[in-house]
C-alpha cells in the first residue's frame, strides 16, 4: 500500500466539513437573534393577531396562515400541471418535441422572480382583477372559502399563479427523470401481459416514480414557500388571517423583506423578524423530513424501485 497522504480525500472532507460548518453557523446566527423574542412571547408569537411595533405586539399566526394557504394553492395548481407534464414528454412526446419543450421549460429556471413579479403586476393582474377572481366568486361564492372581499388583482390567485410558473421546472425535470428511471424490462413485462400504455404508466411507472416524483414536489414547495420578491408584488400585503383562497395575504418572507429596512437598527423588532425565520426554516425542516419519510415507505412498498 502506498504511504502517499490522500489528498484528495482529504480536500473533500475539508469542503464537506466547511459545508456543515456554515449551515450550522447560519442556523445558530439566526436563532440566537430571534430567541429574545420566543424567551419573552413564547406561544403568544406564535398564536398572535396583532403585529404593532410601538405596543410591543408580535403576532404571527396570520403570517404563517398567510404562508400556508398561498404555498397550498400553488401546489394544488403546480403538481398536477408538472406530473402531467413529466408524463408527456417521457412516455409519449417524440424525441424532438421532448427536448424542445424540456429546454423551453428549463429555461425558466434561470428568470429572476423580480421578472416573475413584473409579468405579474403588468400582465396578469387585470386579469385576475376583472375576469378570474370575478369567475371564480360567482361560481364558487356559496362556500365561504372562495368568497370575493375585495379585489384589485393582488392576491393568493395572483401570486399563487405566478409562483406555479416558477417552480414548475423543478417538478418537470425530477418528475420526468424519475419516469425514465423505470427499468425498460418492467415496461416490456408490462404490455407482455397486456396493458395498455396508460395501464402501464398508472399502475407501473407512476408508482415506480413516486421518490422522485415526491422529491420535485417537496422541492417546488419549499422554494414556493421561500419566494420572497415576487410575493411581495403580487400576493396583496394583507395583515390578517386569510378566510378565502382569493384573499390578500402578508406571507413570512414578504413581511421580513419589507420591515427588515425600517427595524433591523432595533433590537426586539430585529429579533421578531429573525424570529419569522426561524418558523419558516422549521417549516421548511419539516417538508424535508416528510419527502424522507415518504420515500422510505414508497421504497418499501415497491421493493426499492
């Protein structure tokens, strides 16, 4: 054996370590800032209305339904259009369509959501202003959910839109790459005991994909629930706890862009606004740790396919 040091080896355990070194001084910076805060409110932040600076009042339940409600609606317009997709361009689009498509689609990865937000504001929103939201009242009004306040075009409908425009690559590309994963064998097997192509796709290829799938899922939802800029111009800035899916809402990440500028000078609102991150990270944490679980079960139930 050769007595040579491993450099190498030992360069990418330095960038790995260095990696965990700085989440982990991140996740310390951020909850030493924000501890403060849940030291003095404890559950009151968390179950907080009123958010008033001079009275001294932090409460972000209305953020955090805020937050929730929008990043649902985009995943219920965002994963059926991505599956849908997925399933297209790997099972029935030919060659030159597929990587058409797939490079248009990839390609919005690289727009900034400053440019999302401004298609938005200039493009969708009379839209939604005067025919959608309208549509969606009438139709829908007699449950409460999608009773129409007030609209000037901003709103969960809006932003939830825009945001599915945006995180739509991420579910395409892991979706799609997930479906092609599936052993050519098993596809063979399949029709040799006479399924049609859509049998094949439902009962072998979908559930066969379903790690991946679940992971450009998780993956569109968290940057869904982390979008800031484009929230801040489209979802409204309601301070309140949103009662219908075509309300205004004030989502965690736009509140701490838009009061980060006026109060990071002040220790306890600085602290609150840190204290904001901390809930989305924890959030976060935990649509991490269900896409592992479900994963693992998914693998299980398939015999790690």
């Amino acid at each position: 054996m050769s007595d040579k040091k491993d450099t190498p080896g030992n360069l990418f355990l330095f960038c790995a370590l260095a990696t965990v070194a700085v989440v982990f001084s991140i996740i310390v910076f951020i909850l030493v800032n924000a501890a403060p805060v849940f030291l003095q409110y404890g559950f009151g932040f968390l179950f907080g209305t009123t958010w008033d600076y001079p009275t001294h009042q932090y409460g972000a339940w209305p953020l955090i339904t805020g937050t929730l409600l929008l990043t649902a609606v985009t995943m219920v317009m965002a994963v059926p259009l991505g599956i849908a997709t997925a399933v297209f361009l790997s099972e029935w689009a030919p060659p030159w369509l597929d990587r058409s498509l797939s490079t248009l689609i990839e390609l919005l990865v690289g727009i900034p959501s400053v440019v999302f937000g401004i298609l938005g504001f200039f493009v969708f929103r009379d839209y939604f202003r005067y025919t959608i939201d309208p549509f969606i009242a009438q139709t829908l009004g007699f449950i409460p959910f999608f009773q129409l306040h007030f609209t000037d075009g901003f709103g969960i409908p809006l932003a939830s839109t825009v945001l599915t425009l945006m995180i739509l690559p991420t579910i395409i590309a892991l979706s799609r790459e997930a479906m092609r994963g599936v052993p050519a064998e098993q596809r063979e097997a399949s029709a040799a005991l006479g399924a049609t192509e859509w049998e094949t796709i439902r009962d072998l290829i979908l559930p066969s994909s379903l790690p991946g799938i679940m992971t450009g899922v998780i993956l569109g939802t968290m940057r869904a629930m982390g979008e800031t800029m484009a929230v801040v111009m489209l979802a409204g800035g309601a301070y309140g706890v949103p009662t219908s899916v075509l309300d205004s809402v004030l989502p965690m990440t736009a509140k701490i862009l838009i009061d980060l500028e006026n109060y990071v000078a002040e220790p306890e609102p600085r602290s609150a606004l840190f204290a904001l991150g901390v809930l989305l990270m924890v959030m976060e944490i935990g649509f991490v740790a269900a896409i592992h679980f479900i994963t693992a079960r998914m693998k299980r139930q398939y015999g790690g396919a």
